[in-house]
C-alpha cells in the first residue's frame, strides 16, 4: 500500500543518512550506533501489517481512510457491528410492536450485549469508548495504536469501520408559495401543536421573540425550544454562527406551535460525524418523550456528490433506526451547483433529500463562486442547488427571513419539509415516516429544473396537510382500494403486485426486487429489476455493484466477500 512504502523510502533515506554520520563523526574521533536512532516505518505497525489482512477485513473500510488511520499513533473511529434485524430482536416480544418504550429497550439491550462482547476481547487501554450510542449498534472509539485498529477490522462481528469526518452548514416569501398559509388557515387546527422537530445544527439562540422569548429551554411555558444541548464540544454560546437560529425559526414559521430541540453538533466551523451520531442517538431514545416527529440536517460534505444513494456511509444506520422510532429526517442536498449529484448526507438511504427553489420574483441577481443566476421567479431551482435523479423534494431556499436573520440555500429549504412534516403529524398522529414521505413527493407541485431537464416535487405544504388528515379513508387513486390497505395509493395503473414485501406495489416501487438497486440503475447495468440476483450467483445486484462487480456476470467467488463487506 501506498503509506507502508512511504515508510519504507523514509526508513532507507535515514539509514543512509544515519551511516554517512557515522562515517563522519568516526572520522571525527567519535563513535554512533547507527541502529540507535534508525526510526521504525510506524511504531507498532510491521510493514507487513495492512498488506497481509484478509480481503474481508480491507472491504470494512476504504483504502484511503485506512490509509489515513494508520499514520495515526493513536486512531479514532467510529465502528458498526453486525447486530440483528428489529424483526429478529422483537422475535418472542409480541406486546413490543405497540410499545415504542419496550421496543427501544429490546434494542438497547441487544446493542449493548453486542457492545460489550467485542469490548471483552480487547484490554481495557487497547480501546477506549468515546461515545457509546447506546440506541445504535454502533461506537466511537479510540485505540491505543494502528495494531488495535487492525485487530478490530479482522473481528468478525464488526461489518464497518468509518472515519471521523467533518461536516459543514449549507449556508421570504416562502410560506404562500408552499400554501402553508392556507394550511394554517383554512380551519384546519393543524399547527404542529404536541409535536417536536429536533434541529441539528450551530444551536439555537431561543431568546429570539420567533421562539418566545425564552429566558431559560421551555422558560417561560411559551418558549418554543424545550431541549437544547452541545453534543460538540461546549463552546458557552447558545449559537456562535446563527446559522441554526434562522433554521430552527423556519421550523417555527411554517408550524406555528411546534416545539424545537437545538442540538448542537458544531465545534466551530465543523460538525464531526462523531457528533451528530451522538445526537441521532439522543432523538431515537427521546422521541416518546417530547414526541419528535422529524430532524433537520442542513449540513454536509460538499465533495463529492453522489447521483446514486450511497448505500453504505456511516449515516444509513443512523437513519434507519430513527425511522423505525418514528423520525423522518430531513436533509439539505447542498450548495455547489451540481446538477448530477447531492452531497452527503442528504445521498443517505432513508433521507428526505431537498433541494432549493427561490420563493418570489426579483429581478436582482443571486451570485456565488458556482453560478450566477441573472433573475430570480418563484419555483425557479436556484442555480445552487444540488440536483441528482433521485433528489426527494424542492422547498423554499432564497431569500429566507427567519428569526432575525435572512439567509438563502439548501438549508433554508428542508427546514420548510421538516416543520410541514410536524403539521402532518398534527393533521394524522398514525403517519410513519414513510407514510409522511409518500404525501410530501406526491402531492407536491412539479417543478422543471431546466440545469438538468429532470422534474421533482415542489413541497405543498396545504397537500400534504389536508392528505394527512384524510389518510387512511382517502382513496388518493380512485382504485377503490382506500391508502390505508393501498400498496400504491398515488397510482391506480400497473400492478399493485409486491414481490419483495416493500408494501409498494410495482408501479410505484422504485426498488422492484428488492436488491438495493433502483430499476433505473438496473436499466444502466443490464440487470433484471424483477430478479433481485440477476446473474444467479447468490448476491443481490447491488451488492455486486457496491462492490465493483458486474450483476449481470455469474461469478461465485466473490459471494462470501461481498456478503460479508455488506451483511
């Protein structure tokens, strides 16, 4: 690998150096051992090490970020362990399905089970616990030298390895364009009351009068901020950017009685992943307690983009488990122009992706570094948004006023989704994330991004509330098959068929077979969308294609190696 023959230059500059001294100093009437200032390739780590692991221990982790950990005397990390499916977990604990509290404690004590085993086969001051998730299968940890870190790749109940990475926040006439006016408006009742958004990003300075004026969290009863914490290092300031401030107040604006909880996942200009794990892992073992019905994540990577869902980065866990306690997160897809890729995280499996549209006609120019847009409409993609074929939604992004401060990008727009998201569940208690999902793309307002020529939904925040309300008795397709028992409720053509048990019919599913490979992408691939194992050779097509092997090439020896790199 790159990095051990680094060393190895290094190592035979300085015994040439060292032996040319010594001649030197001889010659001097002085005498070096020349081996006693030699400098090993790395302390602890043979050059051997990383070039004879086992295939199964290099697909836990990319070679680059491997590369990067093992320079480091003393590496940090975060782990995912193979653990079981809720299914199997809750297997035996029937009363758990209609008990989110017993539910959660199952999968605690699972996690933690798994957590300690593989901390009983390591010594005490080879690993040391920084954040324990104890609502995830997952650790930050830190071991004592790079040996550990390679010890722990080779553990057979660990199935991921990622590096700490540092996110950064994505840096009006919003609320008619969405119809949330009309929403609140119209008699409905529904204004996000009982329901909590948790806001992760720079805090929130909740002495602002768009939260009530707080003189303390959910001081005086008006404040609107009932939770605020710095899972970041504490810094001593409500928010030092106000990058959060404005994005909680969208919160606020467009649910005019939600309730926010500000976490903080910033240590100064940076979110480390490390972080906002943390704080996830807080929103899954408090959702009961103050009812959140959705995260706000308008933060990223902004290289590089991804035009596919990137199935295996460290947040896909993270989300899943917040979906399945009830939480929709919501994710900006970033400000760099791109019209074929979204950053990460909004790229993540079971993230509402949102992009930007500007909210009102100007005629005066937005322009950054990337783009230049020479005047602006209403539903027009802003010519910094992130775009990608599988791009959720569009919302409002430019220019928003909230809390104080005027702002414009990605971030400003998937506040919008996550506040509409809390009137829904106002609207209908029963929605899950999935259910809430569905009503956001399908009853949003077409919008052409003429950068790429690819059509997405435009939040319809009126839509979307009122379709919430009737979920349940609504026939949204007029198949005579009412949403709730409808596998396809937005599309009465095609085949309501499910092969691979999704509970979305053919026509609507995007995954057909199941194989973590949209139908779209199969198409790219020549591989079946119906048979989720194209080739016949034991592994789902996208497996092989996460991989970097062809699905549609029958090639058996590769089954354990994927499987295990994927479980």
């Amino acid at each position: 690998m790159k990095t051990l023959s680094k060393y190895k230059e290094k190592a035979k500059f300085l015994r040439r150096f060292n032996i040319s001294l010594a001649l030197l100093l001889f010659a001097l009437g002085l005498v070096i051992n020349p081996q006693a200032s030699a400098i090993p390739p790395h302390p602890g780590l043979p050059p051997s090490a990383v070039e004879h692991l086992p295939q199964e221990a290099l697909n836990k982790i990319p070679a680059d970020v491997l590369e990067r950990l093992t320079e480091e005397e003393e590496p940090e990390f975060i782990i995912l362990l193979e653990h079981q499916s809720e299914e199997m977990i809750l297997a035996g604990h029937p009363q758990a399905q209609n008990n989110p509290g017993l539910k959660l404690g199952l999968k605690k004590s699972h996690y933690g089970q798994i957590k300690n085993n593989l901390r009983s086969r390591f010594t005490p001051n080879q690993i040391i616990t920084l954040h324990e998730y104890d609502a995830l299968p997952m650790l930050h940890l830190r071991a004592s030298n790079p040996q550990v870190l390679l010890q722990l790749l080779q553990d057979s109940k660990i199935r991921r390895l990622y590096e700490i990475e540092n996110l950064e926040p994505f840096l009006a006439e919003s609320l008619p364009l969405i119809g949330q006016d009309l929403a609140i408006n119209l008699g409905s009742g529904f204004t996000g009351a009982g329901t909590t958004v948790a806001v992760l990003d720079t805090g929130a300075d909740y002495t602002h009068a768009a939260f009530g004026s707080c003189t303390g969290v959910a001081t005086p009863a008006s404040c609107r901020v009932v939770y605020s914490q710095d899972f970041a290092p504490n810094d001593g300031e409500l928010d030092d950017n106000g990058h959060g401030t404005n994005v909680s107040g969208i919160v606020a604006g467009v649910a005019p009685e939600v309730e926010i909880a500000a976490l903080d996942v910033f240590d100064g200009a940076v979110a480390p992943t490390d972080s906002i794990i943390a704080a996830i892992n807080w929103v899954i073992n408090n959702q009961a307690t103050y009812n959140i019905v959705s995260m706000n994540l308008s933060l990223g990577i902004p290289y590089p983009h991804f035009n596919t869902p990137c199935m295996d980065n460290w947040a896909a866990i993270p989300f899943a488990n917040a979906r399945e306690a009830g939480v929709l997160p919501v994710v900006a897809s970033g400000n760099e122009a791109s019209t074929n890729g979204i950053a990460a995280p909004a790229c993540t499996p079971g993230a509402v992706s949102v992009g930007a549209v500007y909210d009102s006609y100007t005629e005066v120019g937005w322009f950054v570094p990337l783009c230049f847009d020479a005047e602006e409409e209403a539903d027009q993609v802003t010519c910094f948004s992130n775009s990608s074929p599988f791009l959720s939604l569009l919302a409002p992004g430019a220019y928003i006023e909230a809390a104080g401060i005027t702002a414009a990008g990605t971030s400003q727009a998937a506040p919008h989704v996550a506040g509409t998201v809390a009137l829904m569940k106002d609207a209908n208690p029963e929605l899950s994330p999935s259910d809430s999902e569905a009503l956001l793309i399908n009853t949003g307002v077409d919008v052409l991004d003429d950068r790429n020529g690819l059509t997405f939904p435009r939040l319809n925040a009126l839509a979307a509330v009122f379709g919430a309300a009737a979920w349940g008795s609504l026939d949204s397709d007029g198949d005579g098959v009412i949403n709730e028992f409808d596998n396809c409720p937005f599309d009465a053509s095609g085949s309501h068929a499910d092969p691979d048990g999704d509970d979305q019919g053919n026509v609507c599913d995007l995954d057909d077979d199941g194989d973590f490979l949209l139908d779209t992408d199969e198409v790219i691939y020549g591989s079946d969308p119906f048979n989720p194992d194209s080739d016949g050779d034991g592994v789902l097509d996208g497996l092989e294609v996460i991989a970097g092997r062809n699905p549609t090439v029958h090639e058996p020896a590769i089954l354990i190696a994927v499987t295990s790199h994927l479980h």
